[in-house]
C-alpha cells in the first residue's frame, strides 16, 4: 500500500516571505500546528523544539511551526523564544484544514472550531511517515528526534 502524499502549501513565514512544503523535497520534515502564538502550551511545544534542536538540524531535518497568527506575532514569537525554525501564518486555517488538524473543541463546557495541537512527519518525497492529531506540547520534539534516528 502506498503512503499518501502530504498536501502541499505555500504560506507567509514570519519574516514574510514565502514558503512552500516542496521547497524542502530531499529531506524530512515536522510540520507542527499550533493554535496561538506566546500562549502557554504554545510556547512550550516551541520551546522543547527548541531545546532539542541543535541534534534536529544536524540531522537536516526541517521543522515547520504553523499557526493562524500574523506574520508580525510570529516573528515577535520567535525573537522573544529565539526559535531557530521556520514559522508560517495561516489565518484562514486552510492549511491546518488540509491536514485535518482544524476542528471543533470545548472550553468551559463551550463549542467553538479552532486549531487541534497537532505534528506530521513527512519524508523526503513529501509523504506521511506519521500523523498525530492532539498532541501534548512537549511532544512534537519526541517525534523530530524519532525522524532524527531513522
């Protein structure tokens, strides 16, 4: 059985250029949705990323942080943390859409839709390794360093 292809985007990053998930074919990826920029659980997915990245890069893998944040809040975000990956903006959540990690949720007994803390590890190709859909924060590190030893 084949794996299916991640779908494609192309997204303002935090420094408001453009980027695109083919731009990284030839090597893996972590994609991570998140829901609000500088919130706590936010901040920590980032941050334990962080931490860990220096082993994640050395590996050339790319990691990918997504959000329906504005560009400017990004780079606000990653300046304050010093996050050393890409961050990509997506306020109509049709990316986070795409990849099923838009949805309802509750809070104080409350419906509302909104972005579902998720991670996808993408290979080289652009196909899904592994699909996760409301993740605990500091999760998104354990799957880099997974990709990291494959």
């Amino acid at each position: 059985m084949e794996t299916e292809f991640a779908p494609t985007f192309t997204l303002l990053s935090d420094t408001g250029t453009e980027v695109s998930l083919t731009d990284f074919r030839g090597k893996k990826v972590v994609l991570y949705f998140y829901p609000k920029a500088d919130t706590p659980g936010c901040t920590t997915q980032a941050c334990t990323v962080r931490d860990n990245y220096p082993v994640i890069a050395e590996k050339d893998v790319v990691v990918i942080g997504i959000s329906p944040d504005e560009p400017a809040v990004l780079a606000k975000f990653r300046a304050k943390y010093e996050l050393p990956f890409i961050l990509l903006s997506d306020p109509d959540h049709k990316v986070a859409e795409a990849y099923g990690a838009w949805g309802e949720k509750q809070m104080y007994g409350k419906a509302y839709m909104g972005i579902l803390r998720s991670h996808f590890a993408i290979d080289e190709e652009g196909r899904f390794m592994e699909r996760a859909l409301n993740v605990k924060p500091a999760t998104t590190a354990d799957l880099a360093l997974k990709l990291v030893a494959l």
